[in-house]
C-alpha cells in the first residue's frame, strides 16, 4: 500500500509540471487563512451528543428519543456529532468568458475563480475532509495526491462563452461550491440548485466578475465581442446602454441571491480588483455555515 502511494503521489507530481504556479499560488493563498476546526462541530454519524432537534420529514421513528419526547408533545430526535470527513464538490466555470480581463494588471476571472477554489480545497482537505468535483471526473478524496489532481483539473479551458453547472453524481448531504462569473443562461444553474437541495446539498456560489463588467465605463462607437469570438455587437453609443445594462446586471445578482436563499446556499460578488484572501475568506465561513 505504502508503494502504491508512492507511485500515485510521483505520478501526479509529474503530472502536475504543467501547473505549478496556480498549485503554489494556491497554497500560499490558504496558508494565510488560520485553518480552524472546520467540519469538526456539526450533527451526524458520531458518537458524541450534539443536540436534540424536533423530528423532520425523513426522520426514522428509531431515532426518536422517547425519553425527551415524553416532556411534551412534541417529539425530539437526538443527534451525534459528526466525527467523518464530509463530502465537498466544486463546479468552476471554464468557459471562455472567464477568460476576460480589463487590465493587464488584473487576474483574468477564470484565473482567480481557480485559485480561490484550489485555495479552498486545500483547506478543506487538511481539515479532514473530501474534496472532487461534481460529476464523475473526479470524485471527492482526500490527501495532497487529491490536491495534484484537482489543479491539474483545473488547468483545462472549455471552448465554449459560456458553461453550465455539472449538476450529477451530487452526493446526498454533501457541500458545494459553484464558481462563476453567471454571465450565461441562468435556467440550468437554477435546475443545478434545485437539484443539490434535493438530495440536501447545501454550498456557496462564488460570482466573480472583472471590475469593468460591474461598472460598464464604455462611450461612444464600441465594438463588444465575447472571448470566444461567438457573440459580437457593435454601438456608436455605448454610453446609452449603460443604465439598461446595470439594470440586468442588478436583476441577474438579485435572481443569484434569491435562488441561493430559497435551496439554502449562500451567494457573493468577488470582483477580480479586490483581493483573493477576502473571497477565499468568505467562502470558507460560509462552507462551515457563517455568514
């Protein structure tokens, strides 16, 4: 077993030649995070009691506790700490969209949705918990092998504007995270959502957006091209688009935040100007249930 390790941990590293800045980035960007006890203090498969809680739809009878229940009407179920890794899958965009940068001085988005979600993996992953990817490309494991995998993954670009959330293989009452800048159709991130709530899934969407598409600065004749050359538009008067074009922007972050609400996720704007360790903050709070 000790050899088979060996082997597997060369050969990413070999495989991981191609991608080592975004790897050593990354684990600069999560030694500047204090790793807490993440995944240490939550309800379920343990031995330690961790609280009663009024029974729920789904509830096994067997797990009623009939001692406390008998204080009153209500029946309470008695939880355990959860004491074994927990399941986390990430969907980053690699559309060509998230190939868009402003400024020679500023990370492309799709360079910074990878680094603080490879960021986030390695803090997870030393806490103790699994970390792969939705689908089946690859399942959740854990180990510095698991982290070689996921940025060797992370270093493919789609050739598509825009990509859809990979919504199968969502494992039941795993976490998530979705990185993106959701500048596609929002119907399948919905279906996405919808789906991971039913099998209980709860997660953070991280939508990361260059500063000019928040503030849209453009006037006069503009030429407006997607990255992967599919969509072009040509003005004379970029500036009279500007108040519609905040309105659907406002309206598309409004629907992002309602839809995270409503299948109990939670939602955040990152802009690429401001800095990786605020976003990666944030997201490993809100993965560990803050706010």
């Amino acid at each position: 077993m000790t050899d088979t390790v060996t082997y597997l941990r060369r050969d990413a590293q070999l495989e991981a030649s191609r991608f080592p800045a975004l790897l050593a980035r990354a684990e600069h960007l999560a030694g500047t995070v204090l790793l807490g006890e993440h995944g240490r203090r939550r309800s379920g498969m343990g031995d330690d009691f961790w609280q009663y809680r009024p029974l729920r739809s789904g509830d096994s009878y067997r797990n009623i506790d009939w001692r406390r229940s008998g204080r009153g009407d209500e029946q309470f179920v008695r939880e355990r700490e959860w004491q074994i890794a927990q399941s986390v899958q990430l969907w980053v965009d690699g559309g060509a969209s998230m190939r868009f940068t402003s400024d020679q001085n500023l990370p492309q988005k799709g360079d910074r949705a990878r680094l603080v979600a490879l960021a986030t993996a390695i803090l997870l992953i030393r806490g103790g918990e699994r970390v792969g990817f939705t689908g089946w490309q690859l399942p959740p494991r854990n180990g510095d092998v698991q982290v070689l995998r996921l940025a060797e993954a992370l270093s493919d670009d789609g050739e598509d504007d825009y990509s859809e959330p990979e919504a199968r293989g969502m494992i039941p009452h795993a976490r998530a995270m979705f990185v993106s800048d959701f500048l596609g159709d929002l119907d399948p991130v919905e279906a996405a959502l919808t789906k991971a709530a039913d099998r209980g899934v709860r997660g953070v969407l991280l939508q990361v957006l260059d500063p000019t598409e928040e503030s849209f600065p453009f006037k006069g004749r503009t030429i407006f091209q997607s990255v992967g050359g599919s969509v072009a538009h040509e003005t004379l008067k970029a500036g009279d688009l500007r108040t519609r074009y905040l309105e659907r922007l406002a309206e598309r972050k409004d629907r992002l935040d309602r839809l995270s609400r409503l299948t109990g996720w939670q939602y955040m704007c990152h802009h690429t100007s401001d800095s990786a360790q605020s976003a990666l903050l944030w997201v490993y709070r809100a993965m560990d249930g803050g706010h």
